[in-house]
C-alpha cells in the first residue's frame, strides 16, 4: 500500500479542471484493478465559516460539533484526487454512487485536530456492471471518531451472472414526519459548500446533456438532510442506499419507523410516491 500525504485537503477544482481536460474521457484499457494507494490529510482544523455555510444548507445546527456526514463530504476531495491521479480502471463520467454508510464514535468538536484517510476498498461485480468503494477514516489523535464507505457503480457490460440478492423483509411501519419543499437551487447552494459541481446537479439545463429533464439533488444532501432532522445519539451509525433521481424543484416526504435503537427513513415523492432515497440509523 502506498501513502500520499497532504498537508491540507486539497482543492476539488483542481481534480475537475483534469475532467474538463478530457484526461477521464478516454476509456481506460487493461485489468479493472483499483490502485493500493491511501491519500491521507496529516493534521487540520475544519474551517467554522465553511462548515456554518454547510450547516444552513443541510438543516444541522450550528452547535460546537462537526457531523460526520461533512467529514465524509471533506474526503470526496480526496476521492475525486484519487480517481484522476492515481490508474483509475473506470471512466469519472457515469459513475452512479449508490451508497452510503457512516459511523460515528463520538461527537466531534470544530475545534479538535483531525487526521483524515481514505483508500480504495473491495471491487465486486454488479447487475449493470462492477461496484467499488471508497474507505474513509477520520482520527484524533489515534482514536477513530468516524469511519466511512462510499460505494460507486461503474456501469458496463456483464457476462449474464446475476449476484446475489439482499433478503426480502418486512417494509417498515413508516409515518410521514413532513414534507420538504426542494428549491431549484438546492444543487447550486450545495455544490458551493460541498465542492461537488457535477452538471446534473447545478442547472435544468446542464443536466439535459446527460439525459435529465431537470437538475437532481445531491444524494448526499439528501442524506445531510435527514440526519439533520433526526435526534441523533452521540454515537451511531447511518447507512443509505439513493434510489431515483430527486428532481429539482420537487416536494418530497420525509417517514420514518422506530423500533428500539433503529430508525428506518425514507425520502420519497410526495406525488409520484416513489422512493428516492431509504436507510437506517442505529444507536451505539
């Protein structure tokens, strides 16, 4: 496993400026293997101001503590550094995420210095083509406060084999908590904070060059979103899986079902009914 060590994060434009140059148009040849390599940032402060400007977009409260969603957010600068400079065996363009898990040990203060770590994980066949993940790690000293999957889809063409699926179970006894008026610009607004400016999300417009009728929310933010409106417990884990696109603007239900330490949740149409996003939250 080879290191890279940063003295602070790095920036995400400069990764997209790589994509706007075409270096990830061109489809990579050879064996799909991800690269054994780990990006870590050393030691750093979160800058307050730019997590306040995430605060507001997301829902949370500005409360002396750094959720752990944003310190996931924070690694997709390494993982979009990752993609474009390390022999990446799949093109940036197309790449579905499709999941999200995250745990956190304890709260985390703004003010703590913080080690951030992320590294390729398992790479595994799909239905519509081969999935991988991204493992982050964030640290205080030597104490884990969170860790973080993020799982990709990189479609292509499968040979027929179908993987296994999960069991069927009970849908949850869900109960509408509220409904969400989603702006137009929610994906501009957080593209700013988040440094996530792919086209689908920014404008009607860009978004109809790959195939949308409109802009989607980041399923990130919606993520963000939820855990915000939740009581979170001081340690917990949440895991979410992004299902349809969340067009924008759109009005959208917000349910959830409670059953002893777990909280099931669901983001979905409130017209059309269907699903967007769903996951679950566990107490530690």
């Amino acid at each position: 496993m080879n290191t890279r060590h940063f003295s602070q994060l790095p920036k995400p434009y400069v990764a997209y400026a790589k994509v706007i140059q075409g270096l990830v148009f061109k489809k990579p040849k050879g064996a799909k293997v991800l690269p054994q390599v780990e990006y870590v940032v050393d030691s750093f402060k979160i800058d307050p101001n730019h997590l306040k400007a995430y605060n507001e977009v997301c829902g949370f409260k500005n409360n002396g503590y750094i959720p752990a969603i944003y310190l996931a957010v924070l690694s997709q600068s390494l993982q979009m550094h990752m993609m474009t400079t390390e022999a990446f065996p799949f093109a940036l363009l197309g790449l579905v995420h499709i999941r999200n898990q995250i745990k956190q040990t304890r709260k985390i203060g703004v003010n703590e210095k913080l080690t951030l770590s992320c590294q390729f994980g398992e790479l595994k066949p799909h239905d519509k083509g081969m999935q991988f993940d991204f493992i982050t790690t964030t640290k205080v000293g030597n104490d884990v406060v969170m860790e973080g999957v993020t799982t990709y889809l990189a479609r292509q063409k499968t040979d027929g084999t179908v993987t296994e699926k999960a069991k069927e179970t009970k849908e949850p006894n869900f109960q509408v908590q509220s409904v969400w008026d989603v702006s137009e610009n929610t994906g501009r607004r957080y593209a700013l904070t988040s440094g996530d400016f792919n086209l689908i999300h920014i404008h009607a417009l860009t978004a109809k060059a790959f195939g949308f009728k409109q802009a989607i929310a980041h399923g990130m933010w919606s993520k963000a979103r939820v855990l915000a409106s939740l009581n979170l417990a001081d340690a917990y884990e949440a895991d979410v899986y992004f299902k349809l696109p969340m067009y924008l603007p759109s009005n959208v239900e917000f349910l959830t079902a409670v059953v002893g330490k777990d909280t099931d949740f669901l983001i979905r149409n409130q017209k059309t009914q269907k699903p967007h996003v769903s996951g679950v939250v566990k107490a530690l």
